[in-house]
C-alpha cells in the first residue's frame, strides 16, 4: 500500500515496479505540460517518460539508470524530450523501430 508522498512507478506487463518518495506540491506540473525531476535517478526518469509514449526508453546499463537529473522536461514529441535530457545528462540516444534506448555518452 502506498503512504501520502509515495509514488508507484511501474509498467504494464512487466512485474518490476518502484516505490519512490515524491513531493505532492510538484505532482500536478504535467498539468502545464511540464516534468518535474530532484535529484531523480534516470531509471525513474525513463519509467515517467515511458508513461507519455508507446515506445519505451530503455536503459540496460545500470551506472546509466543510476545517473542522477534535477530539471524540467516539456512534455514534448518524445525523441525531442530524450534529446533534451541528453544535453544535461552524458548520455547517447540509439532509436530503433520498437524502443528508445539512452546510453552511456561524453560528459557534459
């Protein structure tokens, strides 16, 4: 069960899921079109992203997933969003047919 300030991350048909802490007061900011991220791990980054679009961002490298972003997303066409992401974060993007994938890249 989850507690006030708690916040489920998950995706259909996968068992994996999250629990993570959230601040209630920055919930409704997709409202207005924006992602709001503090000190957020790109693994969770990636699970809210992938609630906005069909093809899902990947990220199979676990030093990757651990990468830390505060900042602001628009919600946006997705690769513009990645790609956005990947200016402030060293990472790569690598799009295929049926997934978003983000990679290690040069530091920033």
């Amino acid at each position: 069960s989850l507690k006030p300030g708690d916040q489920y991350l998950g995706r259909e048909g996968s068992p994996a899921y999250q629990v993570v802490k959230t601040d209630p007061s920055k919930i409704g900011a997709w409202q207005h079109g924006r992602l709001l991220f503090e000190d957020a791990s790109l693994a969770q980054v990636a699970a809210e992203l992938n609630r906005y679009f069909v093809r899902p961002v990947v990220i199979d490298d676990e030093a990757v997933r651990n990468l830390r972003f505060t900042g602001v997303l628009k919600i946006d066409d997705e690769l513009v969003m990645v790609q956005r992401l990947a200016a402030f974060v060293p990472l790569s993007v690598h799009v295929t047919e049926d997934q978003v994938v983000l990679e290690r890249g040069v530091s920033k």
